[in-house]
C-alpha cells in the first residue's frame, strides 16, 4: 500500500483503490481472498480506533463488483453429503464391539440427526470446564422414544446460551437414540462433565473424524473425496428436503437463521424441488375470484351505442 506514496494506516480510497487494482492485477489471489484482506485490514482499523468509514465508500464497492466481472469467481469446491442412505451403507462397516467403533458410530448418528457441524460433536482437548463449550456425557437426556441433546455453544450460539435438540427414535440402524444408549450402557462416564464422545488414544479431534469418516466410506465402496466433516449436516438437509420438509422446517432443525441453508442443497435437490414447483404451477386449481369475474364482466359487456343495423351491414 506503500507503492504509490500513500500512506498505509489509516486507510484512504486512493491508497486502497492502488492496493486492490495492484492485487486485482495479480493472477494468484482471487476475488474472494482480495475481500477476506480487505475485511483483515478494516478490522485493523477498528482494533486500533482509527477511523473505518471509507471501508463503506460505493466507490470500493465498485471496484470489487468491476473485479468480479472482469476477473469472476471461483467455481464452489465440491462438497458432498452423507444421506440417509449413505448413512445406513456405512454403519454396517463399524465394529460396534470396540471401544472407538462404538463412540464414532453414536457420533455420526447423532451428527446427521441432530444436523451438527463437525465441530459441535468433536475437541482437541479437554479441560475441567470444556463441558462449558463441547458436548458431554451430561448434554443427554434420555427419554422414552427420543432423546434431549443439550448443545452448549455453537457458531449460531457464541454467547453460550445453550440449544435444546430433541432427537427422535428410528427403526433402523441409524438411531441416534439407539446408538447414544448403548453407547452409556456399555461405557458409562466416571463424570457427567467426561467428553460424550471420545476414543482410546488421542482426542476426538476434527482430523481423526474425518479419517474415520473415509476409511469407512472406503469399506462401503464409496469414494470419499470431497466428504468432510460437514457433510452430515449437508446430507442431513437434503434428505429433509427429499422427505418433503419445507425449508422453513429445514431450518428449524438446523438451526440455520439465514438463507445460509440454500448452500447445504445439492443440485439434485434444487433440481427436484424446482420440478415439484413447475408441477404445481401445471396443476389443475379450481377458477381464482379474479378469473371468473373477468368472464362474468365479459360476458355481461355490451356496447353502450349498438348501431342499426343498416350502419353495421356497411
């Protein structure tokens, strides 16, 4: 920023103007990460009590949506997501016999069921108040035919006011409330603070998880590339969206607040929601009030001045 003799800090529209057209310039950042730096470089200001407005300036609006145009976007990274039916292929592949097995079975049942980010179920380490932050022994509540999973914080929860999600029971193998109780009745806690899910050696970290989450794809058949952690949440969504849940319901279960979950959709399931909605717009719906008085008005009209006969004839 330093280039054209501007100043640095604080920031003005010609020193970020040269500084964006010198990276726009540049055929290794793309448009996306030029808007990352530029957030970075008004949070600086912010930190440091400097003055921010000329980050809302339109003109540097302008010039990113000119980059856009000329530069455009990076297509999205493939993302892929575990369904129900991905769900109940993989299960089979986990030995439920073992100690890890049984803690990374309950994990993705419970992931998919309760829409859960990966980390929401998983830690990289655990103190005397990480029951305060990540799921524990204590964040379970059994009860007849479901169970009550207490999420202590999440990325829609910084504050740590804690979400209630009641999960119900199902007839297969994916039951998140199966897999949770034979989970307590074979391994119970020495605390109820203890981690919910855990494994023999290490922690139950993001990167073990995934690990877990591929070799077992791997042993369905399935190739895991682009799989990740949120994937369950992703799958989650979509077989919603295939059991025919509206996305307002979509959302209460994900506890998504934004249309941020129209990014979970695969393109099959856009697909076939914008065919069930064409369906619909070729259904037969019985006349609207407006149809039916535009034919009684038009069969009603008659002209006000008829003329005789002999004018018409000519």
């Amino acid at each position: 920023m330093t280039a054209h003799n501007n100043p640095p800090f604080p920031a003005t529209f010609l020193s970020l103007a040269n500084w964006l057209g010198h990276l726009f310039q540049s055929s290794t950042v793309s448009v996306t990460s030029i808007q990352a730096y530029l957030a970075g470089v008004r949070n600086y200001h912010i930190d440091r009590g400097m003055d921010s407005l000329i980050f809302n300036d339109e003109r540097i609006k302008r010039i990113i949506k000119g980059a856009k145009r000329v530069i455009g976007t990076a297509p999205p990274r493939p993302r892929k997501e575990i369904t129900k039916d991905i769900l109940l292929a993989i299960l089979p592949h986990l030995n439920k016999e073992t100690y890890d097995d049984l803690n990374i079975y309950a994990a993705f049942c419970t992931a998919f069921a309760a829409f859960l980010r990966c980390g929401e179920f998983t830690w990289d380490s655990w103190k005397t108040d990480s029951h305060l932050f990540y799921l524990s022994r204590r964040s379970v509540q059994f009860h007849e035919n479901s169970v009550t999973l207490d999420l202590p914080s999440s990325k829609t929860d910084p504050y740590r006011q804690g979400t209630r999600i009641p999960l119900a029971r199902s007839s297969d193998i994916a039951c998140p409330v199966t897999a949770l109780s034979l989970l307590f009745t074979r391994y119970p806690s020495r605390a109820p603070s203890d981690p919910l899910f855990s494994r023999t050696l290490g922690t139950f970290n993001q990167s073990w998880v995934i690990s877990r989450l591929h070799s077992t794809l791997l042993a369905a058949g399935i190739d895991p590339t682009s799989f990740s952690g949120h994937s369950f949440r992703r799958g989650a969504a979509n077989t919603a969206a295939a059991a025919g849940i509206p996305t307002a319901g979509i959302m209460e279960l994900g506890r998504w607040k934004s249309d941020a979950v129209n990014r979970y959709f695969s393109t099959d399931t856009i697909q076939s929601n914008r065919l069930l909605l064409s369906q619909q717009l070729h259904s037969q719906p019985g006349p609207t009030t407006s149809t039916s008085s535009l034919i009684a008005s038009s069969d009603a009209f008659q002209p006000s001045n008829p003329l005789p006969d002999s004018q018409d004839r000519s």
